[in-house]
C-alpha cells in the first residue's frame, strides 16, 4: 500500500510538473492566434456576428463569449496566459473524471497546436466530461452545462453527449428544456447562428486549405454507428466508442480535436499518434495529419477485438461442426 501511495504521489508530481513547464512555454511565447483574432472578435465586436463566424476558422455558438470574455478583456497577454492555464486544468479534470492517462495528453501534437494558437478544445473536453459527472449524480443541471459546453465544438462530442443525455432518464428532458431556452435566446439575440455554423463548417471542410489537417472519413464512416451501438459494452466502452465513431463520422475533424481520446484509458501503444502530429515537415501532413485518423480506427479496434475474436471462434466451431456432420454423413 506504501509503495502504491508513492507511486501516487511521485506520478502526480510528474503530471504537475509537466503541466508548470508547458504552462510557461506556452504561454511565454505561444502565439494565441485564434484566441487574440477570431474569439476576441466574437467577444468585443457582436455586431459583426456574421463575418466573425464567415472567418474560416471561427465558428461557435455565441454562449462563447461571456464564457471568454472574463479573459480576452484582460489587458496584453494577461487573458492569454489565464486562458492558458484554464485549458490545461479543463484537460486534466476531464482526464480525472474518465479515467485517462494524463502523460499521453501533455506530450501530444494535438494539445501542443490548442495551445499554441488558444483553441477551446478544453471546453469541449470538459464539457463531454462533465457529461459523464452528470450521468452518476443523476444531475439534470450539470447535463445542461455539458451540452452547453460539448456544443461548442459538436465534432468532439456529439455523439457520446445524446447517449449520455438519453441515459439520465426523465431528468434528461429538464437539461433539454434549459438547452432550448439558451439556443433560442442567443438566436433572437444575435441571429440564426446555426445557419452561419453549417455554413462556414461546410465551406471549410470543402476548402483546400482544411485538407491537409483534416483526420475524418467522413458519412463513409456511418456504418461504424452499428458496432458502437449494439455491440455488448459497458457504458464507459460505448461512450469511448461513440467518441472514437463520432471522430470518424464528422466532416470537419481537424487532427487536434481528437485530443478527447486521450481523456480515456486507451492502450500505451496509442501514444504514436500522439507524437507524429509534430512531424508534418518530415513526415508529410498525409501522415503526420491526416494519418491521425488512425487514432479513432485503433481504438475502436481495440475496444471490438474480445468481439471478433469470438466471432472469428464461432465460425470456427461451426465450421468444424459441419465438417463432422459431413464427415458423418458419409
């Protein structure tokens, strides 16, 4: 127990450390591009709604902007640096309520791009995290912050978040009551938002300039809906599952937002794709982006193999049996 306890501490030491010296860097000298251009424009420039969310890497529901305003109004860097430290935080509360590992996500590409250019992915995180808070507290308040939080980035979460709100029980239809609310209150306040949504993620997804960071297969990847969803799991399995096939469905999936896998208790041997997204130079951005679309496959893989291996056993046996039977009959 001693030894367990020192492991503990000496791992979280690690975590803490870690996560101090990428605050710094990061912060120091990343550049915050979508943090000081697109998310300070929806915060100080409403009015300018529409071409905020025409700007090719800018659109999100507009509960956004109170959330970041606390910061983005901060004078120089001071919001940025804030800002910095509040994702990585939202990363490893989200990795502590799903059980991930947190060294697979401090080393990786994907967190190394939300931070250097301020990205919200950790929102997102936090919000299919708390998602999954709710689900054990029975809290219908806590579901509403995390279909408010999840929304701002639908690619990550959209599928894992309808399970998880189904799954609350009749509680489920007060988080949905509060969510409507919200959505139709932003839009009498800034406009039909969800319109200009599908719009600039449509555009961008067909644009040359999102292709080489692209790591989705896009509606070819539909079929993989069956498996994550009558397949024999636990709820944590699906929920991975349905995170790993929503990766794979959605047809704007930037390599970064896969980040989210690695709030789960995933094999080792996926800390490859967390590593050959800082390569595109030497690698390609064929592989060293557009290959990450792996990670979501091999996870998937990984949570069906005890599937396949008994089904592959069952044709088997029943091939034998009819080899016997054959045999038998002759």
């Amino acid at each position: 127990m001693l030894r367990r306890l020192k492991n503990l501490v000496e791992s979280n030491l690690v975590t803490a450390g870690l996560t101090l010296i990428l605050w710094i860097i990061y912060a120091l000298i990343g550049p915050g591009g979508e943090f000081f251009v697109g998310y300070r424009d929806l915060v100080l420039n409403p009015q300018n709604l529409i071409p905020v969310f025409g700007h090719p890497l800018t659109f999100n529901p507009p509960w956004l902007a109170p959330i970041l305003a606390p910061v983005i109004t901060m004078p120089g860097r001071a919001g940025f640096v804030l800002f910095t430290g509040a994702t990585l935080l939202m990363f490893l509360y989200s990795l502590h309520l799903l059980g991930g590992k947190p060294i697979y996500l401090l080393i990786s590409a994907q967190l190394f791009w939300i931070l250097w250019w301020g990205q919200i992915d950790g929102l997102a995180a936090l919000g299919v995290a708390m998602g999954w808070l709710a689900l054990q507290e029975k809290s219908w308040k806590k579901m509403l912050l995390a279909l408010l939080l999840a929304a701002l980035k639908p690619q990550m979460g959209l599928l894992p978040m309808i399970a998880m709100w189904w799954w609350l029980g009749k509680e489920r239809w007060k988080a949905l009551a509060g969510f409507a609310v919200i959505t139709m209150l932003s839009i009498w306040v800034y406009g039909p938002w969800p319109l200009w949504f599908v719009d600039s993620a449509y555009k961008l997804s067909n644009s040359s300039q999102y292709g080489p960071w692209n790591s989705s297969i896009g509606i070819w990847a539909l079929p993989l809906l069956i498996p994550a969803l009558a397949l024999k799991l636990d709820r944590q399995q699906r929920i991975l599952a349905l995170t790993a096939t929503g990766l794979l469905i959605s047809p704007y999936m930037p390599y970064y937002s896969t980040v989210l896998l690695f709030c789960f208790p995933i094999p080792w041997w996926n800390v490859l794709f967390a590593i050959i997204g800082y390569f595109p130079r030497v690698l390609g951005t064929a592989i060293a982006w557009n290959g990450i679309v792996f990670l979501p496959i091999s996870v998937l893989l990984w949570l069906y193999m005890p599937h396949i291996r008994t089904l592959v056993l069952s044709f088997k046996n029943g091939k034998n049996k009819i080899i016997q039977v054959d045999s038998m009959g002759r």
